[in-house]
C-alpha cells in the first residue's frame, strides 16, 4: 500500500509540465538548428555551390525590381515635367499676354504657368538655331506669345481634358501637349512589373528545386538513422526538423550571396549610369536595397529555402518504412 502510494507519488513528481515540454522544444530547435549549420560546414564546397545557385536565381529578378524601381522614380519626375503649351493669338501684345496667363493661371487643374513673350520666344529660337543673321532680316516677328502650364494631375487623361478647356479661353490659338512618350514608358514599367513577377515566380521555383534536391540527398545519406528513430517512436515533426534548418541555412547563405553580389553590380554600374544621365542633363542614380529591401531579400530567400526542404523531407518521409 505504501509503495503503491510512494510509486504514484514519484510518476506524479516526474511528470512532464507545459513549461518543461516548452523549454525541451527549444532545446531541441537550438540543438538542431546549429547541427545542421555545423554539418553544411563539414562540406564547405558543396554547401557554397548551392547557396551560389540560389544566389544566381534570386540575383536577376531582384535587380529587375530595383530596375522598375528606378524606373518609378524617374517616372515620377518626368510627371513632374510633364507640362502642356498654350499659343496665344498673334494678334495679342505683351500685356493682353499677362492677363491671359492669369485667366490661365486661375483655371481648375493648372499648378503654374510661364507667360514666354514673342520676344523671349524669338530670343531662345535665335539661341538654339544660331541664325541671328537671318532671323534679324524678318520685317516682323512672326511667333505668338505663349503660355507653358504645369497640370496639377499628369495623368494622361485628365491632362488632356485639360487641354481642351484651356483651347476654350479667349487668346488661346492652339494647345499643343505630347504625352505619347509618358504613356509608352507607363506601359514598358507596366510590362516590366509583370515580367520581373514572372521572373520571380519562375526562379522562386528554381530555388525550390534546388533546395529540394539538396535535401532529398541529404534525406537519402540518412535513411537508416531516420528508419531507427522512426521505429523507436520519432515523430515526422521530430524527423523533419533537422532538415527544414538546412534548407533555411541554404537559403539564408543564398540570400546573403545575393545581396553582395547586387551592391557590387550597383557599385559597378553606378559611375556609367551617372555619366549617362549627365548626358542627357538630368541626374539620376540606381537605387539600393535599403534596410526594408535587404530584409525582404533575405527574408524570402529563407523561406523559399525551408519550404523547399518541408516539401522534400515530406515527400520522403512518406515513402520511408521502418524495416
């Protein structure tokens, strides 16, 4: 009577407690998660080769996403120029000028105006075409004063609208806007967004593959030790939890590959980039990734990586039978 009661006793005593399955579930994540670093460092090559695939495929529609990334800001200025001219009548002087740029001015729609006198406008026309000579013998200056508004929508659409009511104010002879350019590059990044997500669906599956075939190795090397703790009553979360850390070290290593090797390539490319767009007057610089770009670089890549070893190790584990 009293052993039964000692003996009840102690079971109780040695009872697993929430807390303690707790700390033993992260005992046992730490324990696997630096084995499996440590065994990707026993093969240094092959675990370098790998994360470089991984690289290699994260690399391109990364870059094509700082690409339209540019490409967003430069869009974004070239809005910010995009400007419609209204030619005033001939007829018109220099101050029935003025008081039609303030009627401009004062129009729903219209962020600013510049009033360009019929002088100014035979001045700049001199400037650029170097014919002072010539243009001095003309008996009377033949081009309209003209007024340059900036829209306060750039949409296409709206700048448009736009134009046709400025063609209604009084002084106004002739609106000229050409916004075919702003629309063929809104179409080109529209295109390019939906190509980098191709992009980044098709080599996402690449880091899938390479990452699944890595650890379907890994799997295989360990078949007997899976079979034996299999049969003394692992479970597959048990079994499972090993590999997905590898898969998430890959990834995590490709992911970081990735990284430098897109600064270097920014770094590289910077200079020439800059010059070419001193050519053209304007300024601009590729993007980097940033603290928010970096992270959901190596973010997804981890991920990518440990899916890809979940769905190996899973389609394995289902095939292995204690013997």
């Amino acid at each position: 009577m009293t052993r039964d009661a000692t003996t009840a006793r102690g079971a109780r005593h040695h009872r697993a407690t929430p807390g303690s399955r707790w700390r033993g579930w992260l005992r046992h994540h730490r324990a696997m998660a630096l084995d499996s670093a440590r065994r990707l460092l026993r093969h240094p090559l092959g675990s370098l080769l790998t994360m470089l695939a991984i690289a290699i495929a994260l690399v391109l529609p990364a870059g094509l996403w700082l690409s339209l990334d540019g490409a967003r800001l430069l869009d974004a200025e070239l809005d910010e120029s995009a400007t419609l001219t209204a030619y005033l009548e001939t007829r018109i002087d220099a101050a029935e000028a003025g008081r039609v740029e303030q009627a401009l001015a004062a129009s729903p729609g219209v962020a600013s105006t510049r009033l360009i006198t019929a002088a100014e406008g035979m001045a700049e026309f001199q400037q650029v075409l170097g014919l002072d000579e010539a243009l001095a013998r003309l008996p009377a200056n033949p081009l309209p004063a003209s007024v340059v508004i900036r829209p306060e929508d750039p949409d296409p659409a709206a700048v448009e609208v736009l134009a046709r009511e400025i063609a209604e104010v009084p002084g106004v002879d002739e609106v000229r806007l050409d916004l075919a350019w702003l629309e063929r590059l809104r179409h080109l990044a529209e295109l390019g967004h939906r190509v980098g997500l191709g992009l980044a669906v098709l080599f996402g599956l690449g880091v899938l593959l390479v990452v699944g075939n890595t650890i379907r190795l890994a799997v295989e090397n360990r078949r007997q030790e899976i079979e034996v703790v299999t049969l003394i009553g692992a479970t597959h979360a048990f079994v499972r939890r090993p590999f997905l850390y590898s898969g998430a070290w890959y990834g995590l290593g490709g992911g970081l590959l990735a990284w430098g090797l897109l600064t270097l390539g920014s770094d590289w490319l910077a200079a020439p980039v800059s010059a070419l767009a001193a050519s053209y007057g304007a300024s601009f610089r590729l993007p980097g990734l940033g603290l928010t770009g970096s992270a959901m670089l190596l973010g997804c890549s981890t991920l990518l990586g440990w899916l890809g070893a979940w769905i190996a190790v899973s389609r394995h584990l289902a095939q292995i039978r204690p013997r």
